[in-house]
C-alpha cells in the first residue's frame, strides 16, 4: 500500500476544510436571510438605506468613511441592495465548494472591513473577520477537499518557496564548435 504523503489529511487540516466550510454557510445565510426574511428585494433599498442613515449618527464611523457613506453608498443604495445579498450568496457557495477560495476570502474580508467601519462591531464581526484572516493564514491546508485542488487553481496564488535550481548543461565538441564558428 503506498501512501502519498501530500494527500494525508491530518486532523488540524480537516479542522481547517471545517472552518473553510462553516463560513461559508454563514455567508449563505446571512445573503438568504436578507432577502427572504429582511425584505431587501420585496422592499428595494428601505433596509440599507436605513443601515446606512444610522451609521451617519454613531460616533465610532471614522469620518472618511462618513464621507464615502453619505456620497457614494447612499447615492448607490439601490445597486448596492441587490449586489450584497447576491455576492453573499456566491461568496458562500464559493468557500463551501471550495473554488476560488483565496479571492473569495478577499472580497469577504473587504466586506467585513466595510461592515466595521460603518459601526458594527461585535463579537460576530469579530469572530467572522479573524476567521478570514485565519483561513488565509492556513491556506495550504484549506486546499483539502476542494474544487480549486481539483481544477489545480490552489497554485495560482500560492507563493512558490521553493528555491529555483539552476540547470547548467555541458555543451558537446561539436555545439561547441558551431558556438565559436
């Protein structure tokens, strides 16, 4: 029996694959429920811009981010409606799947960095975004069980630390030969 030994899945691994699929779900959950239970679709924008009003009155939103509130989100607050809860949506399935995880957790950061900044700090942001950055960390073992070590993707941002070997060849007489005619 020959085992590989890249192939092992090891505990901390799959704990990981866990971690990597649990947020997922919970970026499922969370693009489902606002449109199915907070009404973002039935009542287009009534919600957020609600959230975003409310974030212009609390004292811990940085003013660069009141600035980007009040003339970018606000004025885009009908696009925006739509866009979260889909990106949710597609973020969730994403890391479920385990494709374009990376770049997944990117945007999810992104998004939390923006949910933060707009005053909604709690533990489960808290949580949430050291998940994120935990996912990253970790993200050799994040591969296991996913589509983007399937698709072979799982190289396309990983960092090869492998030092690169110099090949020195010895030419023959005859290249020599024509080199030097």
């Amino acid at each position: 029996m020959k085992i590989i030994k890249n192939e092992k899945i090891d505990f901390f691994s799959s704990l990981i694959v866990l971690m990597r699929i649990l947020f997922g779900v919970g970026w499922l959950l969370a693009g489902i429920t606002k449109i199915t239970e907070k009404s973002w679709f039935k009542e287009p924008s009534l919600f957020l811009r609600e959230y975003l009003l409310d974030s212009l009155q609390k004292s811990n939103v940085p003013s660069f981010y009141k600035f980007f509130l009040e003339n970018i989100a606000l004025e885009q607050v009908m696009v925006l409606n739509y866009v979260i809860p889909i990106v949710q949506i597609i973020l969730g399935i994403f890391l479920i799947a385990g494709l374009f995880t990376i770049p997944s957790l990117l945007v999810c950061l992104f998004m939390h960095i923006n949910f933060i900044l707009s005053g909604n700090m709690n533990l489960i942001s808290l949580v949430l975004y050291t998940s994120a950055f935990s996912l990253i960390i970790f993200r050799s073992d994040l591969y296991y069980l996913s589509l983007d070590k399937y698709f072979k993707l799982d190289t396309l941002l990983n960092i090869n630390r492998k030092k690169r070997r110099k090949t020195v060849s010895m030419l023959s007489n005859k290249e020599k030969l024509t080199i030097n005619s």
